[in-house]
C-alpha cells in the first residue's frame, strides 16, 4: 500500500519547494509525465516513441477533428498531416501539455485544409446521416426518446456545419471536449474575449438554424 | 395604435443579444448580468432566446462521439519518418524556417531588394534622361537615334538615318534605283509601307532628306530587309547595352526580394503549423 503510485505523488507534494515547482507538476500528472518522456525519445529519433504517442492521441484528435470537418476521409487526413507535422516539429516543442500541443496542431491542419476546400464544397457531413449510431440501450431504451435524441442529434449537426469553421471549432472544443476558455484561446491562438465571442455567436446561429426545430431541444 | 405585441418586437430589434448569449453562458457578472436579467425579464423573445441557448448547449455537450474508429493506423513508417526529416539543402531551408531570424532577415532582404528595384530603377530614368540629352557615341547611335525619333527629334533622326542606312545604297543601288517609283508610293502612305514598319515611329518625324533612302529600302523587295533587320539589331543591341549598365543592381536586389519573401512565406507556414 505505502508502494502505490498515489501515496508516492502524495508523499512528494508535502515537502514542495519552490525550485521543484515545474518539475513536480510535471510528475504529478502521469499521463504527461509519459507524454514527455516519449517526446524526448522521438526528439532523439526513436520513431517507435513517436509512434507510441501516435497509438494514445490518434482516436482523441480523430474524435475531435471529424467533428470540424465534413467527412471522416477529411479528418483522417489532417489527422494524419497533424502527426506529420508534429514530426516535423518535434524540435519546437516548447514544454507544457504534450496533448495540448498536437490538439492544436490537429485544429490548425483542419482549419488549414478546411480553408484550402473552400471553394470546393463537398457533401456536408455524410456521418451525420449515418444511421448506424444509436445509443445505447439502457433506461432511456424507450423507442421515441431514441428517436428523439437522434433526431436532435442530426439537426444539431446539420446546424454545426452551417456555421463558420472558427465558431464551429470553439463550439466543440468547449461543448463537446470539454476545454475551458484559457485553454481554447491557447490551441486556436486568440484571445480569450475572442473565443467567448465565437461561441456566444455560435450559438446564435446554430439558434437561428435550428429557429423551426426548436421543438426538439426545448423540454 | 399599435398593437403590443408590435412595440415588443421593436424593443427586442433593439437588444443586444451577445448579452442574452452571454449570459446563457454563464459569462457575465455585476452590472453585465443584472442587465441582461433585467433585459431577459423584460422581454419575452430574449427569454425564450435564453433558453433556447441554454438548451442547444446541453444538447451540443451531449452529442455522442463518432461510434467507430478512424479505421487507419496513423503511426508513421520508418520511410515516412525519413521524408520528413530531410537532409541536405532541403534541411537547411527548413532549420532556416526554424530559427528566430527567420523572419527578421525576410522582412531586410525584401526590403532591401525593394529599395534596390526602386534605385536601381530610379538611376535607369536618370540615365535615359541624360542620355536622351547629350549625344552619344556612335556604338549606340541607332538606339539613340530610335528613342528621339519617338518623341519627333527630327533633327538627330536625320543625323543618324543616313549612317544607318548607309549599306543600303551600297548593297543595291541600282534595285533601289530600278524600284523608287513603287516604293516613293509605298512611302507616300505613312505607316503601311516597310519604311513604316522599319521606323514605324519615325513616319511623321522623319525629315524629307532621310525619305529617299527609305523609299529605297522599301522598294527594294530582296534587299530590303538587309537594313531593316539590320537597324534592328543595332535597336537591340543599344537596348542590351543600356540593361547591362543597369542589370547588377536590379538582379541583385531581385534576388534579394525573392528570398526575402521565400524566408517570410516559410515564417508563415510555420507558424500556421504550430498556430
């Protein structure tokens, strides 16, 4: 018990010194801590470190991206060139959250490729009328609240893809990822007032595109 | 008047809606959100407005995450991995596109290759002004003899045509001789006749002195384009020699102004990579 990982970060933090400040908050999150370590490796061409990083975050920033973008041949895509962009770049890794560093390269290729595809607009977001989601059965198993939750599900993501790609992404980074405004500023390199703005005036769209379907969302 | 709900409408064009949005948020605080409340209470459209927000909010969060994988493995090959880590040049540009300087020497070089197009532009009108005001050697007479015809020298086009003209007496003079009353019409119609392609700027500026020989060189069907390409070349030629006085400067600069935006093109696109 006194070996557990837990009780060891707990151990540490008591006698924190303030010249141990970076350093412990490093160690104190495991996950970065892992993250840091295969980042040097790969700094020093070990390519399977890399990969290893790859194989953590490539289902995360996939998730992500196929949300920005209309199509998952499209998200796979900046995924891809995201990871090779961040090969590329290994060297300007600056310290900080290892997840945050390739999420914002990820946004960064989809917005890149996003702009690049403007004038050739594609279907808009096939996955949205991908039937084969459902959600899982469990107490709201009743057939017309599946129904329901579906059908806002598709007319909320219809209404996404309406909106710009810079009200969409902070949108979803804020809604759907969960990040805060600070950390949404820093991946998309605004201000924070900025990023406010975009998803208050995202909302409004999405409000006014959704202005005859209110009935889904509403009680 | 008018109906109530009519006044509603209007007073709600009015409101600021940010401040509904905000505040469906959760954003504001103090004076902000006392206002919005107010605003929010007091008309009905922000109200259902609100909630509406707050509702597409709780729906957006719970939209479920795409159910299958990527289907692709992301992982880079050792290949991959190679062509991206360049050597040779292409690694210079890129570690050039790395460092700090980058863009602080993209924006000298161009500048630099900016001003230098510029001066060395500048100095190219400062020449041909002087040039167009003091006689030249004879190395470049036909240039200079071209370039004041333009603007209707009459008296140093005549100076020159002769000298310019001169092989043609001598190459066939009796075909020019044979010919001159076909050609005296041909140069009687300004602009049409190979007098007037040849010195086609020349037409009206030309004296009646220099006419002769150019109806001669018109006339003469076989020979006459022995001048004409002739005073071509020495167009040409004066031309060539007036860029080399002139080229080092502007290549220089040229050059300069390409790498120059090439080291802020390459700035650029890394910091899109990285944001």
């Amino acid at each position: 018990m006194l070996d557990s990982p837990r009780l060891t970060i707990a151990v540490r933090r008591d006698p924190l010194a303030v010249e141990d400040l970076r350093s412990t908050t490093v160690a104190d999150d495991p996950v970065q801590r892992r993250d840091l370590i295969l980042l040097e490796r790969a700094r020093e061409g070990d390519l399977d470190a890399f990969n290893d990083l790859v194989v953590c975050y490539q289902e995360q920033l996939f998730a992500l991206i196929v949300r920005m973008v209309p199509d998952r041949d499209q998200a796979s895509d900046c995924v891809q060139e995201a990871f090779f962009s961040a090969y590329r770049n290994l060297k300007a890794f600056r310290g900080g959250s290892v997840k945050s560093w390739l999420h914002r390269i990820a946004i960064n290729a989809a917005m890149d490729i996003q702009r690049a595809r403007k004038r050739r607009p594609s279907q808009p977001y096939p996955e949205l009328e991908d039937e084969s989601w459902q959600p899982p059965a469990g107490e709201e198993a009743d057939p017309v609240h599946t129904a329901l939750t579906t059908e806002r599900h598709k007319a909320l993501n219809s209404a996404l893809a309406t909106i710009t790609d810079d009200q969409r992404a902070a949108i979803v980074l804020f809604d759907v990822e969960g990040y805060d405004y600070a950390e949404i500023a820093t991946m998309t390199g605004v201000s924070l007032g900025t990023v406010k703005s975009r998803i208050h005036r995202g909302r409004l769209a999405l409000r006014d595109r959704l202005a005859d379907r209110m009935d889904l969302f509403r009680g | 008047m008018p109906h109530v709900s009519e006044v509603r409408a209007t007073d709600h064009d009015r409101h600021d809606l940010m401040l509904v949005a905000a505040l469906a948020a959760g954003d504001l605080a103090g004076t902000d959100r006392d206002q919005a409340i107010a605003q929010t209470d007091s008309c009905a459209e922000c109200s259902a407005l609100h909630d509406d927000l707050v509702a597409i909010a709780q729906a957006t969060r719970s939209v479920p995450p795409p159910i299958r994988g990527t289907g692709r493995d992301f992982r880079l090959t050792p290949g991959q991995a190679a062509s991206l880590h360049p050597s040779g040049w292409r690694r210079f540009v890129r570690s050039g596109g790395r460092g700090a300087f980058t863009r602080p020497l993209g924006v000298a070089l161009a500048t630099f290759g900016i001003a230098g197009i510029l001066i060395g532009t500048l100095s190219l009108g400062f020449t041909a002004g002087s040039s167009a005001s003091a006689p030249q050697p004879a190395a470049a007479g036909g240039a200079t003899t071209d370039r004041n015809a333009v603007v209707g020298d009459g008296s140093v086009a005549s100076a020159a045509a002769p000298e310019v003209l001169r092989p043609v007496p001598a190459a066939s003079a009796a075909a020019a001789s044979a010919a001159a009353p076909v050609a005296s019409s041909a140069a009687a119609a300004p602009g049409t006749g190979a007098a007037g392609g040849g010195f086609g700027t020349a037409d009206g500026g030309v004296p009646a002195a220099s006419a002769p020989t150019s109806v001669g060189i018109a006339a003469a069907p076989s020979t006459a384009q022995v001048p004409n390409q002739e005073t071509t070349s020495t167009t040409s030629a004066g031309d060539g020699s007036s860029s080399r006085s002139w080229s080092p400067l502007l290549i220089v600069s040229a050059i300069a102004l390409v790498i120059g935006v090439a080291l802020l093109v390459l700035a650029r696109r890394r910091e899109n990579e990285l944001g």
